[in-house]
C-alpha cells in the first residue's frame, strides 16, 4: 500500500525514508571529500555542483516527507516503555530540524553572492537574502557542525532500530523496510 496506516508505514513514506537516508549519508561524505580538494582537481568544481544538487533534492524529499506525515496517520508506538517512545521522538525531531537547518544553511552559503542555486542545471532555486562574508562563514560552521550531528544522530536512530530488531524482537525495523499490506488496515 502506498499510505500510511495506524499499523506500519506505506511505500511512499519507506520509499522517502530510505532514498533521504543515503542522500544525507552520501552529501556527508562527499562533503569532506570536497574539504581536501586542491584547484587542479577534477572533482574541485564537479563535487559541489553534484552536493548542491543532491541537497536541493533532499530538500525536497524532505518537503514531500513533512507534507506527507501531516496528511497520513503515524503508526502506534510498537514499544509500552514512555521513555523509549520519548527517545524514539527526540531523535526523530532532532534529524528533522538538523536535516532541515543543514539544508537551509548550504542554501545560504551557495546563494550568499546573488547567484541561485541550480539543481542539476534544470531548476534555478531563488536568491532570497545575500549573506555578508561573516555570515558565510557563520552558516558554513552551521551546516559542518550540524552535518555531524545527523550522522551522530543517526548512529543512535540505526542503534535503536537494530535493538529493536534483535533484543526486543518488535517490528519497528520490519514497518520500515515492508509496506503495509492491504490486510493490515482497519
């Protein structure tokens, strides 16, 4: 099933969850990749094109993905333990406003001289505010730092998933990579 039920997650949102996850994981690589490039090397332009593009990808996955939660039920809490859930919650939120926060600030840094930024040179995404060289600079310590507080972040929502898996042995881990079935809904 494509929607989301009371009962487990539906294509669009695993489709969405995964194809963000090694987005956000490969723009994290490719991004200290790109620290060590010298002038003369052939990724020096290449990489933080492709990074620019595949970050205004995400940010739209990302749209889709809020638009998508807000009109689809979320699945109950398979877990009966308040602070799990709470954690579950939190570390969620904090990818969220992370993701969204590191997105806005590379926005910033890629159109701080007037120039939009180009997605794969189809779609021109508009200046909205030119950023003076302390605020580049600002927003350039932001989006590096937050960077590595989603993948910390993700170590812990990958850790909690899998200790759901093979020690509690629920189905948390299970909704995300299986669609529910037609079935399951009530």
């Amino acid at each position: 099933m494509l929607k989301d039920s009371r009962n487990g997650y539906g294509l669009l949102s695993i489709a969405i969850h995964w194809v963000s996850a090694v987005l956000i994981l490969f723009l994290f690589g490719l991004g200290i990749y790109m620290v060590d490039l010298s002038y003369y090397d052939d990724w020096y332009h290449k990489g933080p094109e492709l990074h620019i593009s595949l970050g205004l990808v995400v940010l739209l996955l990302m749209l889709v993905r809020v638009v998508w939660r807000i009109i689809n039920p979320t699945p109950e809490e398979l877990s009966a333990k308040r602070a799990q859930n709470l954690a579950a919650k939190l570390v969620k939120l904090g990818l969220y406003a992370f993701v969204f926060i590191v997105l806005v600030s590379g926005y910033l840094i890629t159109t701080a001289e007037g120039q939009p930024a180009s997605m794969f040179n189809l779609i021109k995404f508009p200046v909205f505010t030119e950023l003076s060289s302390q605020n580049v600079d600002l927003a350039g310590a932001i989006h590096e730092y937050l960077a590595w507080g989603i993948v910390l972040l993700v170590a812990l929502h990958v850790a909690g998933a899998l200790l759901h898996h093979f020690v509690i042995r629920d189905r948390t881990l299970v909704r995300m990579l299986k669609p529910v079935k037609k079935s399951d809904l009530q």
